[in-house]
C-alpha cells in the first residue's frame, strides 16, 4: 500500500499541491482514488469511505468521486452507500466511473451490457432525484 510518506512532498508542492491527500480503504489492495488538492484550498475532510467511492465534504459541500466495481452486483453496495449519503441534505457533486449503462446506446463496443445492470443503475438514479434536479453528462461530452 502506498503511503503518504511514499511520495515526494517536492513533487508535490512543485504542483501547488498540499503534501497531504486522501484516498479511499480497500482493505488489503491499493487504493484506487486518490484525492489531492491546492495548497490554496480548504482542506477536504472523509465523509465516507469504502472500497468504490471516496466522499469528503469541503465547505459544506459533498463531493463523492466514484470507481465502481466491474461486476454489477457489487455495484449495488456503492448504490446503498450513495443513497445513505445523499440523506445528509447537503449540496452533493457526484463524478467518477460508475462502469454502468443506462441504455444499450451508451456503451460502445465491447460486450452488450446486461439488462439487469442498467436496471440497477436506473433505480438508483430515480431514488437519488427525491425531487431535486438530477443531472447528467455525457461520457462522450468529455474529451
């Protein structure tokens, strides 16, 4: 596992970076998101925490970066955590790789996604609008 003592602190500040960062736990692997920020910047604090999302709060603000699992049914633990976090009532930004579809025309190339995945994926979604606005960008938008 890395550490934080693991990295070069010059490297670091060489980027305006503060020498601190966090990353999430999965328990004996690497950690997989890792989350570093401006010296210039509030210093973010875990909100939650688990093997496929990292949520801190920053300002009274929610930001929760994503890399799912794979495998769809393990994707439903990080639907349960996301739908628990967004109970808190307070402005949430959501972002990563959900490494989920919700339609057959979302995916391009590859293995035809199962039915039952995007089904996960889409309830999640209608339970998380609970009446506000719910975005979405494109994948396809970003280069």
């Amino acid at each position: 596992m890395i550490k934080a003592e693991d990295m070069s602190k010059n490297f670091l500040q060489s980027l305006g970076l503060n020498t601190s960062f966090l990353c999430n736990s999965r328990h004996l692997q690497i950690p997989n998101l890792w989350l570093f920020w401006k010296v210039s910047l509030t210093t973010p604090t875990i909100f939650h925490c688990s093997p496929q999302q990292l949520t801190v709060e920053v300002e009274g603000t929610l930001i929760t970066i994503v890399h799912a699992h794979c495998i769809y049914v393990q994707r439903r633990h990080l639907w349960a955590e996301l739908q628990i976090i967004s109970s808190s009532n307070l402005p949430w930004m959501v972002m990563g790789d959900f490494n989920a579809y919700l339609s057959y025309g979302d995916k391009k190339g590859g293995n035809r996604p199962s039915s039952a995945a995007m089904n996960d994926f889409r309830e999640y979604q209608l339970l998380s609008s609970d009446g506000s606005t719910v975005s979405r960008i494109s994948p396809y938008l970003v280069e």
